[in-house]
C-alpha cells in the first residue's frame, strides 16, 4: 500500500482509509490493552515516574521490566509489533509512508505514558533482515525477535567515536573458525537488558574506510562481554544506555551477520530510513503539546483576560503551528520518495534536521507558555524539553544533516 495519491489537482499524502483504519485498531488496542496497565502501575508514570522505573544503581527495576514485555506481547498478538517489516519476513508490510502515518498517530497523545512500549524499534527492524537470510541466525534470532521473545541491543557508537564511526577502535580477528572481539561501546540502548548485542568491528582495512567493518551476533551470556556503567541521560529513557566493554570476546563465525565487511554499508541503507522516524514522532508529540498549549491559552487568566489575547502567547502558537505543518509535509514527502525506491538521503536528513528542531522548540515555548506550571515536573512539558534535546544527537547530529544536504548540493 501506498497512502500518496494522485488527484485531479495535485499530489496527496493524507492518510489513505487503511491507515485510518489501522489507527482506529490502534487506539482501540491502546485502551484495552495499555491504558489499564498504565492504572495499574501509575507509581512508574508522572513526576516521580522517573525515578521509580530504577533501581539504585540506574538499572531498570524488574516490574517494570515486566509491563514492558507484557506490552509487546500483547502488540505482537494484536499485529502492530512489527507492522513496518516486510510481509515476506512474517511483518505488516507497512510502506515508510504509512509507518510514518501511524508513528505520529501513536504520538499525538500525552506522553506520560505506556503507548511507546507497544513498539521496540531497536530490535524489529530492516537491519535484522540478513538474520533472516542465514537458517541458523532465523530461527535462534530473527524468529524469536518478530515473535517479541528476544530483543537485541546495538553496539555501533565508541567512547572514541560517534559520527566519524569509520574510524572505530573495536576490532575483531579471526581464530581457526572463530572470532575474537577487543573494544568497547557507548551509549547502548537496551543493553543492560538484551539476548544479544550485535556489534560492529573492524575486520579488514583502515581507519576511514566504510568497508572493512563487520557485525557480530554476541549472546548475553558470553563472558567476553561486559555491561558497563549504566549511563544515566538527561532526558526520559532512563536505566537504558550503558558502557559494554568487549575483552577477548569470542564467537563463532556463524555469528556474522550479512558479508563480512560490509556490515557498515549495509548499515548505511537502512539507518537512512530509520531517520525519517523522528520527524514523524516528533510532529505527533508536537501537536499534542499544542493543543495542550491551546486549551490552556483559552482558561488561563491573567489581568482579567485569557493569556490567549496575548499578542505573545498567539506568537507562539502561530509559529508552532506553521512549523508543525511544514515537517508533517517534509516527512511525508521524505517517506513517499523512500517507497518509490528513490535515493533521497539530503531529504531525509533535512527531516530529521527539522523535526528534532521542531520538537526542541514546540517543547520549549509550551513551557514558556505555561510559566511556573510548564517549569514543573508535574506537567509533562519540561520533560518532553529533556527528552528532545537528544533528538538532535542521536541518529546523525544536526551538523551531520547539514553537511549530507550541503554536500548533496555541491555534488560532493
């Protein structure tokens, strides 16, 4: 499927009916499923949310762990875990278009909650598929991970290294029919908690060379593999990055994934789609934050008038406005250009440029707009405000984008 569509007076990329559908189920499951369980175990949600999901040491505490798996369980039963694979590998075959669609439907409501949950966007996606490819890799790895049984951690980014990541310090080398890994990750999502770590090391070649690279599958239980510090972040996703120190961690060569040494390449193709993601988020969470700002510009008074009458205030929900609706298009475009198998990487990161910059700001004036209260943690905004400024870090920095759109531009 494909939500664009070509009218009579122009091009079109409101969500199609099916999308609209599968929206509506989404809800319905988000009220049956998850918002009981968020009852249940508010202690984890609102302003002492933070704090309750860790233990004393920064490690996600073992209840919540609980509702997390319960969560994608249950998303995996009803279809949504894996809605945007491709339906020859067991997924919902979901176009980018209508998976951006449905991202930011998912997060057009408050974000202190669990609906994040039904989705675990580091493990099920393109970037497992050459797991598929291998029968020994399918059914220990990939199978289990599109059945939410087993959930992987990433191990790309070095305390050395982050977007010159060619120039990695972990190394692997071969050993008769097995390989040993020396080097360490940072910033690992999930990695305190996953099966598995697939991680990225230098095999063949020279610093600077994207070829050479290779991606090994190393299980939990390996003694070659230490989970660090837990590294506490400034903003919501709390106990779930960490140091993983790699130390004469041996596997066997049926643990590489895809061709050895092109591990990077491969990489490459899909975390430029994984981008266009973040704008889509980012507009769902926007638009929420400003019909929050809107409701409150209408009952708050000060001086005897709404604070809507404010030439300010109305300032900023114009702009929040006009921008909302320039990323929601840039998006959509970005996405559509993807299904049609083009090559629109300056496109994509001026998306992800855009749209971790539209969270930032949206965030920011809905605390302005809210004064004191936005200050506080008892409203959402000043958290959302934490969590956005990562948004400009993580998949590609905004200085990165700019240089990929610059660069595409001078046809360097």
């Amino acid at each position: 499927m494909c939500a664009a569509s070509n009218k009579q007076d122009g091009l079109h990329f409101e969500p199609s009916q099916q999308v609209r559908l599968f929206n509506k189920q989404l809800d319905e499951f988000l009220r049956q499923e998850v918002e009981p369980l968020e009852d249940e175990y508010e202690q984890f949600l609102g302003e002492f949310g933070e704090r309750n999901r860790v233990d004393d040491d920064g490690r996600l505490v073992d209840e919540y762990l609980e509702v997390r798996e319960t969560i994608q369980r249950r998303s995996h039963e009803a279809g949504f875990y894996t809605m945007y694979m491709p339906e020859e590998y067991g997924g919902g075959g979901l176009s980018n278009l209508e998976f951006t669609q449905v991202i930011e439907h998912l997060h057009n409501r408050n974000p202190d909650g669990f609906h994040e949950l039904i989705l675990d966007t580091l493990s099920v996606r393109p970037a497992v598929i050459p797991m598929a490819h291998d029968d020994y890799q399918r059914e220990k790895y990939f199978d289990p991970i599109m059945a939410a049984d087993k959930h992987l951690a990433f191990g790309l980014t070095e305390p050395d290294h982050g977007s010159d990541v060619t120039w990695m310090d972990t190394h692997a080398e071969k050993d008769g029919d097995e390989w040993v890994i020396d080097g360490a990750k940072c910033f690992t999502t999930n990695a305190p908690y996953a099966d598995f770590i697939t991680v990225y090391a230098r095999t063949s070649g020279e610093d600077g060379d994207a070829r050479g690279i290779s991606s090994f599958i190393v299980d939990a239980d390996n003694p070659g593999w230490e989970v660090g510090k837990i590294q506490p972040p400034m903003g919501t996703q709390v106990g779930e990055q960490s140091f993983n120190h790699f130390t004469n961690c041996r596997v066997p060569d049926s643990h590489v994934v895809g061709e050895e040494g092109e591990a990077l390449i491969d990489a490459m193709s899909w975390v430029n789609a994984a981008r266009i993601r973040l704008p889509a988020e980012a507009v769902g969470r926007c638009q929420w934050m400003v019909e929050q700002c809107i409701e409150y510009a209408k009952d708050r008074k000060t001086f005897g008038e709404p604070i809507g009458e404010r030439q300010f205030v109305q300032g900023h929900l114009a702009d929040m406005r006009a921008d909302i609706e320039m990323v929601r298009w840039l998006y959509r475009y970005a996405a559509w250009e993807i299904d049609r198998d083009n090559d629109p990487r300056w496109l994509l990161s001026a998306a992800k440029l855009r749209g971790a910059e539209l969270w930032w700001d949206v965030a920011d004036r809905a605390v302005q707009i809210h004064g004191g209260a936005g200050y506080m943690r008892s409203l959402p905004f000043e958290s959302e405000l934490r969590t956005a400024r990562a948004a400009r870090i993580y998949d590609g920095t905004d200085e990165v984008q700019r240089r990929t759109i610059a660069r595409d531009l001078l046809n360097l």
